[in-house]
C-alpha cells in the first residue's frame, strides 16, 4: 500500500485513535486480515466472524510488525476504532485508488472470470507494473485488499468482481470506480440465488452502468456472442466495444483449432493488425477469455504483436483451474475443482474430449470426476442431467459422479443417454472416488476432477499426485 499516516487512515474511515502514541507513524506495508500474514509496516483489520475474532489476535499482530489495528473495540494496542471494519476498508481502497489515478480494469461474468483476470494480468504486465486480484478474492472483503496491495508505481489495477445478488457489483464498483469495465458472459451460476438470467444479466450489467462516460475516458468490453451481454450497450454512457466471433466484434478469433494436447491456436484479428496466438492453456473456452483479455489491452494502446506474444507466453495463475499435470507413469490429472456451473463443466469436458483424443490413439481413457454444482435452485436436476449427457456425448471413457443426490442425477443422466455397466459409476465420496481411481487407472488416462468447490473435489486431484513429481504443463 501506499504510505499513510495513522491520522490519515482515521480521517478517511472516520475512525478514532486509541493507544497511538503518535499519529503521524505511517503503515507502510501491507492492509491483511489474517495476523499470520503480518509484516513490518502492516495494518491489521480485525474481523469477527463465527468462529475466529480478529480482535482477539490484535497482539499478536502488533508484535509480529503490525502498525496499529482497525477495530470495532479498542484492543490495548495501537488501534483506529471504527463502526463496522469492512466499511473502513472499503474506505481506504477507494481513498488509495482515487489518490493513485491507476487505470482500474474490473471484470465480472458467469464463468471463465478468474481465468481471464489472469490473462489480463500477464498481458499488461508487458505494458507497466499491473496489480491483480489473487486467485478469487472478488468480493466485499478480498476487492479492497486487492486494491490496497497497489504501489505508487501500479499502472493498472485488474479486479474481478463476484456478484450473489442484485447491488453487489454496484457496491464493489463504487470502491474501486472502474475506467474499463469487462464482462464476460451470463450463464447459470448461482442461477438459485438470483432465480433467473435475465435478474443475473441485470446484475452484471451493473459493471457498465457504474462506468464514466466515453468522454471521461470510460470504456465497456462486451462479448459480441451472448446477446445479454451486447444488450448491455444500452445501460451504458461509456464508449462500447466488442469481442467475439461476430463480424462486427472489434477484436475477433479466426481459425480456432486445437493442438493434439487441447491447446487454442487461432488467428488474432484487431482495429490495428492482426497475429497468430497459442496459447498454454487447455481448452477451446479459452479463447474468448483471451479475446476479452486482448480487447482490454488494445484498449490501453497495445499492437497487436504485442498482445500476442503476450497471450501465448501467459499460463495459469490461480490453482485447480485446468490445472495439467502429467505424472511420470504417463496419467494426466486435470485439476479444475475450484469450482463448477453448467457452463463451465460444460467447456471443461470438451476440453477433456479434445485432450483425450492422442491419448485415445495410444490406448489411453478419458475420465470425469464429477461433482454437485451448487447454487442452482430448481434448475438443479435438468442441468446435473444434462451435463451426464454430455460426458456420453464427448465419448468420454469413464464418467465417476462423486457424491449424494446432485450427483446421481449426473450418473442417471449418462446411463440416460446409453452409459451402462462400467462406463458410469456413482461413488459416494471422494475416498471411495480415490480408491476406485488408484485401482483402474493405467498410462495413458486423463483425469478431469471438477465439482462446485463446497465439495472439495481437490482432494481426489491431490491424492492422485501424492508420491509423484509429475510435470506440470499449462502454467
């Protein structure tokens, strides 16, 4: 963070100053919420939540470096006392944010969000100092930590932004106001909790709502390809621009194929040229995630060359997304089970199928380990059945729903569609799922785990490795 003065931080939280003796010492190292993560300079905010009280590691933190702690109590340490700390926080990252003048791209979409902050990272990383937002940290708390890791020198600021409900992405925005706003797609996650697209598409349409306008400097990426996507033109003040595979997309994709390991290659089209793309990362989805990343860089002035080579060096930041690891008897595990919706299981097995298919040639099998996906209300059944099809459909060899009721309908679905005897099975858990694997599996297989990531189907992945030093690829 930037150099502040503890009067500083208390006038812009409006908190008070108890046990400081002496205002002006300045935090001049990172804002945590967990006292292990403190360093000399830090500040310490100090959560209280079901199980943990920060407040009750305020200490802790002050003898680890900490300069003072943000409270809703006085502590016996240096402290700024404040109503509500996630309030305050929120404070001082739009303080820190407005101070910089950091051009702020913020993203948000249904699936694939994660992946593509990370390619943007990567990819204006090559421009100036960019900071991002660590793995999924895209909500009330984890945006404002993101925000105030940025340093005088940050050029750019990337921060993905998660919604549950309408007003979410609107509060989020108004903490770090975003120059450039990023949205992916509307699909189904959570689809339980908002109770249908259109009132997702209205919550993700927030993003473009909350940016300046095209005169300020605003600017909305928008996917040509889904259609409440593009609506959102309309919501909007800022000047628009598309990515997809429509004609009219500014930054577009030609001759999409894949290399025998599932890679994307693709011709890279721009207002400014055009450049031939591979990229490390596994699957065909990938490849309007890198679309969208190449219309925020050409936006921020970019060539075309530039963005390419930049795309096709970039890996995989966050863990267990399409995280490839070969093991040295010749099994890949694909860790993707960080979590899971309709569609990015979806993208997330035709990648498996395209991965598979030189695995197949060599006597090889393609298997999905798959779990619920949560948070889908009455759509549940209809769309755990539909992915089982799928598996069936892609040729997948072996599908191993792992789990209770969400995932027998995914099993049911397969048998459904003509998955019978050993081609589908339902395993009750993930040790039954682990036992089951290290049993059949032989040189040659590729192992898709992924499931909504209240299941923790990480472990099947990380169980699968254990003992090995397999290479991982894709990163």
């Amino acid at each position: 963070m930037i150099a502040l003065s503890l009067a500083e931080i208390a006038d812009i939280t409006g908190g008070q100053s108890h046990d400081i003796p002496d205002p002006a010492v300045q935090v001049t190292g990172s804002v945590v919420i967990d006292s292990r993560q403190v360093g000399p300079g830090s500040l310490f905010a100090a959560f209280a939540g079901e199980n943990v009280d920060g407040h009750d590691y305020a200490q802790r933190a002050v003898d680890a470096g900490a300069v003072a702690v943000l409270a809703t109590r006085p502590v016996g340490v240096p402290a700024i006392v404040v109503d509500d700390v996630q309030t305050a926080l929120g404070a001082l990252a739009r303080a820190v944010v407005r101070r910089l003048g950091t051009t702020v791209v913020a993203l948000t979409g249904s699936a694939g969000k994660t992946s593509t902050k990370d390619l943007i990272a990567q990819v204006l990383q090559h421009k100036g100092p960019t900071v991002w937002t660590p793995g999924s940290l895209n909500n009330e708390i984890g945006l404002p930590l993101t925000a105030l890791r940025a340093e005088k020198d940050t050029e750019h600021l990337v921060l993905e932004m998660g919604a549950r409900g309408i007003g979410h992405i609107r509060y989020l925005a108004e903490l770090t106001p975003p120059t450039i706003g990023l949205v992916l797609n509307v699909g189904s996650a959570h689809i339980g909790e908002f109770g249908g697209r259109e009132q997702i598409a209205q919550a993700k349409g927030e993003m473009v709502e909350a940016l300046p306008a095209a005169e300020a400097g605003g600017i909305a990426v928008l996917n040509a390809d889904d259609p409440l996507v593009r609506a959102m033109h309309t919501r909007t003040h800022a000047r628009v621009t598309l990515f997809g595979e429509a004609d009219d997309a500014a930054v577009r994709a030609e001759n999409v194929r894949l290399t025998e390991t599932g890679q994307p290659s693709f011709r890279l089209h721009t207002p400014t040229g055009c450049s031939d793309v591979t990229l490390r990362l596994y699957g065909e989805h990938h490849v309007s995630n890198a679309l969208a990343a190449a219309a925020v860089a050409h936006e921020l002035g970019m060539s075309v060359d530039e963005i390419a080579t930049a795309l096709s060096g970039a890996g995989t930041l966050s863990r267990w997304r399409m995280e490839v690891t070969e093991r040295p008897d010749g099994v890949t595990i694909v860790n993707d089970a960080y979590n899971a919706n309709p569609e990015s299981m979806r993208a997330a097995l035709r990648a498996l199928a395209a991965m598979g298919k030189a695995a197949q040639a060599k006597g090889g099998r393609t298997w999905a380990v798959l779990g619920q996906m949560a948070e889908l209300g009455d759509e549940a059944l209809a769309e755990h059945d539909a992915v089982g099809r799928l598996a069936v459909r892609l040729n997948v060899s072996k599908l191993v729903a792992v789990g209770g009721r969400e995932a027998s309908w995914l099993q049911l679905g397969a048998y459904n569609e003509g998955s019978w005897g050993e081609e589908s099975v339902h395993v009750s858990d993930a040790r039954a799922a682990i036992d089951l694997l290290r049993s059949e599996l032989r040189p040659g297989d590729v192992v898709l785990v992924k499931a909504s990531r209240s299941v923790g189907l990480e472990r099947i992945a990380t169980a699968l490795l254990e003992g090995t030093e397999g290479e991982v690829t894709g990163r």
